[in-house]
C-alpha cells in the first residue's frame, strides 16, 4: 500500500517552496526560485535510486527506472511541472490538513472570513470522509502541479521498493515554466527518449484526457489622437470608443462564462487604454480545428471592416498560434489510452474521459513526436485560494501510474 502519511509529508515539502512563474520574463526558468524546487528533486530522484538523473541549464529534469524484465517493452514516460501560476501567490504557503471531511463548509482563514463550501464547491461532496489539503486562504496551494510530481515520484520509488511488479524501461520529467504556456518549449524530446508518456495534470479522480482547445492570442492595437478637448472637434480621434467597436461586435455569448464542454470562445483578459492608443488582448480557443480558424478569420475580418467604416487605418491585429488539439496525434496511437483506461478500471475508479478545455504540456508534446494524455492528479480549483487536494486521490493517482507501467509490460510479451 502507498503511505498516507508519506504522499503526504512529500507532498507538503514541494508546496512549501514558491515557484511561481512570471510571463514577463524571458528567462528559462522564468523565475529563479524554480531552482529550489528543481534542485530539490534532482537530490531527491537520486535517493530512490532512479538512474540517468539529469537537470539542463534550463531546469529541466530527466531521470530513468530501469526495466525489470527480460523481454522487450515500449519506454513510456511520466510528465508534470514544477512552477505554479502567476494568476495569485505561491509564497509562504500554509498548507491545512482536513482528516475525515465532514460535507460542511471548510474555514479557510477566520480572520478574512474566507470558507470553501460546498455549497459553491460541489465537488467537495465527492470527498466526504476523505483527507483534504486546502490552503489557508492567502495563498494557491501548488497542486497544480506539485500533486502530479509527488505521484510520478511515490510511484517510482513504490515500483523500485517493489521490485515483484514487472515494468518495462520508465522515463519521467519535470518542467518550469508550464503554467505561462512554456513548459514543453525546450523539452528534449529525443532525450527523453519514450514511444509515449502521460503528463499527470488533470483535476478530478478518473480524469483522462487526450484532446485540447486548438489556441491562439490576438492582440488588437487602436490608434487614436489626442487633442485638447475644449478644441477637439473634427481633430480628437479616441481609441477607446473604437475599441468599444471592436468588443462589442463579437458574438457575446461566445465567451468563457458562456460555454462549456465542445463550445470554443473569445476571451478578452486585458484592455489597457488611453485617447491615444488602447490595447486589447485577447485568446481564441475551439476544438474543432476548422472552427478555430474560422475564428481567427471572423477578428481579421471585423478588423479589416471596421477600418473600412471609419476610412482610415486605426485598427491593427496579432494573431499568434499557440498550441493544436493533440487529438489528432493520439487517436492513431489509441492503445495508449486504453492502456490508462484500463488501469483505472481495474483500480476500480471510474475513467473519464473528456476534452480539456485549455491546454497541457502533452498537447506540445504530442505534436512534437511525444503522443502525450494526460491523468488526474487529484486537484481542484486550481490557480486561487480555494485549491484543494484530496490525499486519496494523490495515492490513487500514484496507483495508475504502477499499474500502467505493470500493463504496458504485461500487453508486450
């Protein structure tokens, strides 16, 4: 049996050191505190024994288990990153252990009248009696995705100490920089040297997921001109009621607070104006790839007519592909899916398999020669305040990982 106590004493080591990466910077890692954590697992991997222990100068970490049986096996490998989302705090995080949750609302932090409930929180329920760790309210807790490096690390070291569990030839790595959409972007693929891997960095027990939005970002630019407004007629032109224009001529029920499952969006997430110049920043995401690039055109479009209305050239727009749906690169290589499927089954958890709506390392991955779903790693509300990790889903999660390795040998003899 994997220790409760152990997942959870490991667990709360890597929490405790912030790692939150900055999408300003140009660094790899982003920020240099990343190497706290990353130094502190290369020492780590070493100590269970794993083999071929690597860090590069952009802190990204390799490390091998060796294959226990004799006949030949596909190398597969196990993802997850080491810095938290710049979105709010990971500094001085004070983590709370709740044994044997009661269904009730959680105090997070009396002093600022903070409670995660679930009455808001619904998933909470599916919890009942079971161990959570929460934050204290001032802090992300770092499950994303510090509970998917526990697991990869607790199964290793499970699958070393236990050596009557037959596997083939195992890879793991760990990564900066994930959360600002830069974690598989210097990841050495022919290194890493596996047919396929999952990254461990879902949500919910039973989470399996192998498809992604497709995505981009678009950045709009609107030029204006200042003039003294007691003299402004005919001469002011004022960015910001233009890029008023611009917002409101896209479909307003096609935005994250709208859709779900399947439906794609614009989302606009920054506006910084003046009379001059306002900047509007926002991100495509859809499924469905021709959906996506219809979207994209639909803003070029409206670009291109707006500036025909108003006569002259004051609207400009970026639009960058950032990641692709890995679907397309997984569905020839299903047996990958299986294999996590079946293992869970055979765990007795219920798979689910659905699209994530937003994107992994595994989707850059995949489309770099790395077919690459991702697992559950047991987390909830990532990103804020409200994160929280049932210690049960952490154990069973490291329980995937032993059984896939068992069945991808098992499935190649």
């Amino acid at each position: 049996m994997i220790s409760k106590e152990h997942i959870i004493k490991r667990f709360i080591s890597y929490v405790s050191i912030d790692t939150e990466s900055d999408p300003e910077s140009t660094a790899t890692p982003s920020t240099a505190k990343q190497w706290d954590l990353a130094n502190k697992l290369i020492d780590e991997l070493k100590a269970i024994g794993l083999e071929d222990v690597s860090i590069d100068e952009n802190a990204y970490i390799m490390a091998t288990l060796p294959s226990n049986v004799a006949h030949e096996v596909p190398t597969i490998g196990f993802i997850s990153h080491f810095d938290t989302s710049p979105d709010f705090t990971g500094k001085n995080v004070n983590p709370q252990i709740i044994e044997k949750y009661d269904g009730k609302d959680i105090i997070l932090n009396e002093e600022l009248d903070l409670i995660l409930s679930p009455d808001y929180f619904e998933d909470l329920l599916l919890y009942k009696g079971q161990t959570l760790i929460t934050t204290d309210g001032t802090t992300l807790l770092g499950a994303d995705d510090k509970a998917g490096i526990c697991e990869i690390i607790s199964a290793m070291e499970y699958l070393i100490n236990h050596p009557d569990i037959k596997h083939g030839r195992i890879r793991i790595g760990f990564t900066p920089d994930e959360e600002i959409g830069r974690g598989a972007h210097k990841f050495d693929v022919k290194k890493f040297d596996a047919d396929w891997a999952y990254t461990m960095d879902g949500s919910q027990i039973g989470e399996l997921e192998y498809e992604n939005f497709n995505a981009a970002s678009a950045v709009v630019k609107i030029k204006g001109k200042i003039v003294h407004p007691g003299y402004a007629k005919g001469k002011m032109v004022n960015s910001m009621y233009f890029a008023t224009d611009f917002i409101n001529s896209l479909p307003r029920l096609e935005t994250p607070e709208h859709t779900e499952g399947y439906q794609g969006f614009f989302h606009l997430h920054n506006m910084k104006g003046d009379v001059e110049e306002t900047i509007l920043q926002y991100i495509i995401r859809d499924h469905n790839k021709s959906h996506f690039e219809a979207r994209k055109e639909m803003m070029q479009k409206l670009t291109n007519e707006l500036n025909s209305q108003y006569e002259k050239e004051i609207i400009s727009i970026e639009i960058t592909d950032q990641y692709f749906n890995m679907k397309e690169k997984v569905e020839p290589v299903m047996h990958i899916v299986d294999i996590a499927e079946e293992a869970m089954k055979q765990l007795k958890i219920k798979p689910l398999i659905k699209a994530i709506r937003g994107g992994t390392d595994g989707s850059q991955l995949s489309y770099m020669g790395l077919p690459c779903p991702n697992i559950f790693a047991g987390g909830h509300n990532f990103h804020g305040r409200y994160e929280y990790v049932p210690v049960e889903s952490m154990i069973k999660a490291t329980e995937v990982i032993c059984k896939i390795a068992e069945l991808t040998a098992q499935k190649n003899k």
